[in-house]
C-alpha cells in the first residue's frame, strides 16, 4: 500500500453562557510541533526521516511527497526543517551534557561546502565537528557546525570537559590539551599512517632495506594484533590483556622513540612521524 497524505481535523467546540460577561470560550488545539502550521508530527518525522538519514535532498522529497496527492516545495520544507532543528535543541542539550559527564571523547572535524551561505564564496570551505563520548553502553555521536576551524570553536566545545581527548595530531587538539584539565591521547592510524608515509617514500627510491619507520609499524601491527584479540571481551578482560601485552610494547617503543629522535632531523618525513 503506496504512502498516504491524510487530512487531520480538530474539532474545536465553543461554550458562550448568556447569564456571564466570559464571552465565548473555544477548546484549545493538540498541542502542535509548529504552531500554525499544516504539519502533523508524522509528516516531519518523514521529511527528517529523509533527508537525515535516508540522504535524500529536499528537492528529492517534494515529487516524492506530490506522489500522494499534495503539493509541497523546498522553501516551505527547508522552514520546517529549520525549526524541527529548534524544537530538538533541548534533547541536544541533554545530550552534551551527557557527553561532557565522561571522561572518553573523540573528536575531530571534516570539511563541508555550503552553498549560498551569507558573506561566504560558495567556494569557502566550511567543517562539520564530530564528537563521540559518553559511556560505552549509551554513546553519544554529536555534529557541529562551523565556518571556521579555529582553535576556539573546539575550546567552545569542550568548555568545562574534564577527561581524556581523542584526536588526530592537528594543531588546535593540541593547543587545547594543554590545558591540565584535559589530556590529549593521540591516534594510532593517523601515527601508523606517518611512518607507512616514510616506507612509502623509501620504496619509490628503491631502497629495500629496513628503516627506522620500520621498527614503528612493526611494534604498532602488534598492538593492532591485541586489540583485535580485546575485540568481543569485556571492559575489564581488555584491560587486563593491555596491561599484559600492549604496555610492554609501548614502553618500548617509547624508549626507541626517544633514543632516536635526536637523530633524526625534524623536517624529515620521519622526523614528522616521531613527532
């Protein structure tokens, strides 16, 4: 059975008494996500259903919605998503609150184009920051965005964080863990991809023998190993096997890092990875 368009009707009764100055009295309406508007709480669940999640643009869900019989174009849907956005908020809100609560975030940010956007060249690069935190049974998966990259947009959302931050080696992470409120924990695959840079490089001048890039892969391909070993066990059995394998590891390849990091110069495509 094809999706339908329904019509739904309030009726609203009026009360006048003739023996008291009240006038006329009206029931009130259902309350309604948008006051004065045509849309029921299932029709915006359906254009958010689409565009948010099945990517389908607004201009898509017009024909798709004409499909049962009713009109609709982009402008009057782009204001409902605008204030569906509004009437969200405080659920958002509960959200980062539940997200700052812990002491585990990621986070990180990916650039977007945004057309039409005021004082903006539709060429500006614009980024959307992605956070995820919370505890591991209720994670929360955030999205803000932002015209700018600077540092205090992250600053502005990591006010009062206290805990651990997850990032890639970007500059403005690192500015903002200094701050001894926060502590920064770097990634693995934006480290491993640093030193496979510099095997890379060594290939395509032909040179075959090991490197000192390759000390560093080998000691994070183990790591990788245990955590693929950690993978279905439980918080307290990982921990347990990291102590046991990942921390020697690591130690030692804090040791080698430090012994040979004056060696290398800094501009270095290795110098860089060790960094």
């Amino acid at each position: 059975i094809p999706a339908q368009m329904q019509v739904l009707q309030h009726v609203r009764f009026k009360y006048a008494c003739r023996s008291c100055e009240e006038g006329v009295t009206i029931a009130p309406l259902p309350p309604q996500p948008i006051p004065k508007s045509i849309a029921s709480p299932g029709l915006l669940a359906y254009v958010v259903t689409g565009k948010y999640v099945d990517g389908l643009p607004l201009y898509r869900m017009v024909p798709v919605l004409g499909r049962s019989g009713v009109e609709f174009n982009r402008t009057l849907l782009s204001r409902w998503m605008i204030k569906c956005g509004d009437l969200v908020q405080p659920l958002i809100n509960l959200f980062i609150d539940h997200l700052l609560s812990y002491d585990v975030i990621a986070m990180d940010e990916t650039g977007v184009q945004v057309l039409k956007e005021p004082g903006r060249k539709p060429q500006s690069k614009s980024y959307m920051w992605g956070q995820k935190g919370g505890p591991p049974d209720q994670p929360v998966i955030l999205f803000h965005y932002d015209p700018s990259r600077r540092e205090d947009v992250a600053k502005g959302l990591l006010e009062d964080y206290t805990g651990y931050l997850v990032s890639d080696g970007y500059q403005v992470y690192l500015n903002v863990t200094s701050d001894s409120t926060i502590v920064g924990v770097g990634c693995w695959a934006h480290a491993r991809r640093k030193f496979n840079d510099v095997i890379k490089a060594r290939e395509k001048s032909k040179k075959r023998k090991p490197g000192l890039a390759d000390h560093a892969m080998k000691a994070i391909r183990a790591l990788y190993r245990i955590e693929k070993l950690a993978k279905d066990m439980s918080d307290h059995e990982r921990q347990l096997l990291r102590e046991e394998k990942a921390k020697p590891i690591l130690k030692d390849l804090r040791v080698w890092i430090t012994k040979v990091i004056s060696t290398v110069p800094p501009t270095s495509l290795l110098g860089k990875a060790l960094l």
